[in-house]
C-alpha cells in the first residue's frame, strides 16, 4: 500500500481488523501521487479501468 500499488476495496465484515491502516496508508500513496494514483482515473471506486492506459507492449 505504501508504494501505491494497490487500493483497498471488498472487504466486508468481520474481515475488518487492518482495514484503517490498509486505508491510511492508501491515502498517503493517493497523496503522494504514487504508483497507481499517478495514473489519473485509474483506480476507481468499482476497481481499476485498464482502458485509460492500455498494457504497453
């Protein structure tokens, strides 16, 4: 999470225990503009659209 790979999503109850450090640490990669959160509309709230940015070959 840290280096901003990746995004929390789908966790539900009672799979909760880290959830606040896992989000913590997901907005300070946002903030920092990091890894995924570089990349502008990528990571969405419904999971990430690999449209925006195609695989580079």
């Amino acid at each position: 999470m840290e280096e901003g790979l990746a995004r929390v999503g789908y966790v539900y109850p009672p799979n909760t225990r880290h959830i606040d450090a896992f989000e913590k640490a997901q907005e300070r990669a946002k903030k920092a503009g990091i890894g995924i959160w570089r990349l502008e509309d990528y990571a969405t709230d419904r999971g990430f659209d690999s449209t925006r940015y195609p695989e580079e070959k």
